[in-house]
C-alpha cells in the first residue's frame, strides 16, 4: 500500500487539492489583474508618439606608419611620443560616438524637423525646458546620448549608428551631423598628434644635423693626418669606428627626415577618416512601438506577483496558521 509520504498518497493528493481550491476561489484576481494591467500598459505604449529611425555605418581607415617610425627613432634616444596608431580601432569610434566632444556639437547644432521648414536648435526640436544656457545643453546632450545607439563589430570593422527621432527629417539629420562630428574630432586628434610628431622630428633634426657635422669632421680630420692605414691594426680599428659612427648618423638622419615629411603631410591633411558605407537615410515608416510584447511582460510580471500575494494570504495569514495548528 502507498505511504501516506509518498507523492502519490493521500498528502500529495491533499496538496494538489489545496492548490486548485486556491485557485478556484481567487481565480478572479490571478485573471483579471493581469490582463487589467496588461491592457493598461498596451494602451500607455500604445499612445506613446511614434518615433523615426535613421541609420548608418561607417569603416574606420586604418593608420599610416609615421608614427610608429618616428615613435620608435625617439625610442632609440629615450624620449616617448606613444605607440603605434591607437584609437583606430572599431570599439574606439563606438566610444568616440557616444563621447561629449562629439554629443556636444551635436546637441548645438540646429536641424530641420520637416523638408521645407526653419533650421531650430535642437533642443526646441526635444522641447528642453528653458534654463541656463550650460543646463540646457545637457540635457539635450542626454537626450541624444539616448536617441543614439551605436555598435561596433570587430570582425568586419564596420561601425553601425542608429538615431531615432520624432520625424523623420530630424531623426536623418542628427545621424548625418554625428557622422560628420566623429570624423571631425577624430580628424582634429590626428592632426594634433601629426604636430607633436612634426615638432619633436624637426627639434630631433637640428640635433642630428650638428651632430652629424662632429662626427663626418672627425672623420675627414682623422682621414687627412693618417693618409693610409693599411699595415696598422689601430689606425684601421679607429677608422671603422668613425666611419660605423657616421654611417648610423646618416641612417637615422635620412629616416627621421622622411618621418619628418610624413608628419607635415599628415599635420596639412584634411581627408576624412572614415569611409561611409551607408549613408544615413529619410525614414518611410516609424518604429514599431513593441505594444504586444511590452503587454505581455507586463502582465507576466504582475500575474508573478499577485500569484505570490495569493499564496502567501493563503499560507502565511491568518488562515494558513489556523489550519497548520489543526494539522
């Protein structure tokens, strides 16, 4: 014969009785609640303003060597310029994006909410609140740190931005102004370095220019009081010296020359640095509210938490610690 512990015996059918006797006589509230707040959260969503995306992408070029050849001359002469050619990498750009030398002008800016219609700053666009004109900025500029998503995908490179806005003329041109902002303040960081990178070449060049002087005026001095070296192992040793100490002088002279004329085309250079892939579009159609979805989570977790009110009502009220002093 079954135990009465096992959950086939007559505790387990007792349990499973209770349970659907708790269900039967609260039934209402597990129903109606949820769907009373569901639909109360579908039609809240549902009311909300449609909102417009406009999309873009973009690949990051990648960098010249100059500044890895002038960092390394300047490593040979203990002085540090930094590695390579950072900041050129997808995550970067994402980063860039969403930094406020970027959001910054972007939220200055004025844009058109309509073809046609009047450039507005784009804080009227976002209905900011009046203020001081620096309280005023930022909050426009969390608002577009909002509006904005960007993501980066490090195996093909490519940089993916996305802003939505009320309209759709809006919503297009504050994608457009954040592509050409990235490029610019990029642009402007690179130029900067190509000047630090020029300066410290062309101090390092005055340097090497004299001290290849010294040593090419040893040389000939040595060369013109010692006509022939051959048949002494000193004089020879002495003269591959200076010539050994000329030679690198020339080496590195030439290549810091050249790094120095890489530094002044890269400090004048004003091509992009990025390749636009998509351009950022007019939208046709707005987004997709998510009524149906932000309906159902609603209801779901309020379904979770009126089941665990009703239970605990049951078991731990008044009523629960009756029955459990019969038992």
């Amino acid at each position: 014969m079954p135990s009465a512990d096992a959950p086939g015996g007559p505790d387990g059918d007792a349990g499973a009785f209770e349970l659907l006797r708790v269900l039967r006589r609260h039934w209402m509230v597990l129903v109606l609640v949820p769907m009373a707040c569901a639909a109360l959260a579908g039609a809240y969503r549902y009311t909300r303003p449609r909102t417009y995306a406009s999309g873009a992408s973009f690949l990051p070029q990648a960098g010249g060597g100059s500044r890895s050849a002038i960092s390394g001359l300047a490593a040979q002469f203990g002085v540090s310029v930094g590695g390579g050619e950072p900041g050129q990498s997808p995550q970067f750009f994402a980063e860039l994006a969403r930094s406020r030398a970027v959001l910054e002008r972007v939220a200055g800016a004025s844009y058109r909410a309509a073809p046609g219609a009047p450039e507005r700053p784009l804080a009227d666009h976002l209905e900011i609140p009046p203020g001081s004109p620096a309280a005023r900025l930022d909050r426009t500029i969390d608002r577009v740190g909002q509006m904005s998503s960007v993501a980066s995908d490090p195996q093909t490179g490519l940089v993916r931005l996305r802003v939505s806005a009320s309209t759709p003329e809006l919503a297009r041109g504050v994608a457009d102004r954040m592509l050409r902002e990235i490029n610019a303040v990029n642009l402007e960081r690179r130029q900067a370095r190509a000047t630090a990178d020029r300066e410290f070449s062309e101090a390092r060049l005055t340097e090497l220019r004299a001290e290849l002087g010294v040593a090419e005026a040893r040389l000939s001095s040595f060369q013109r009081a010692n006509r022939s070296v051959f048949g002494s192992p000193e004089l020879q040793a002495q003269q591959d010296r200076l010539e050994r100490d000329v030679g690198f002088r020339q080496q590195v002279y030439t290549s810091l020359a050249q790094a120095y004329e890489q530094a002044r085309l890269d400090e004048a250079r004003a091509t992009p640095v990025i390749t636009i892939i998509d351009v950022p579009a007019t939208p046709t159609r707005p987004e997709s509210r998510g009524t149906v979805a932000f309906a159902m989570v609603v209801g779901i977790c309020v379904l979770a938490f009126v089941a665990f009110w009703v239970f605990a009502r049951e078991y731990l009220g008044p009523r629960g610690r009756s029955a459990a002093r019969a038992a």
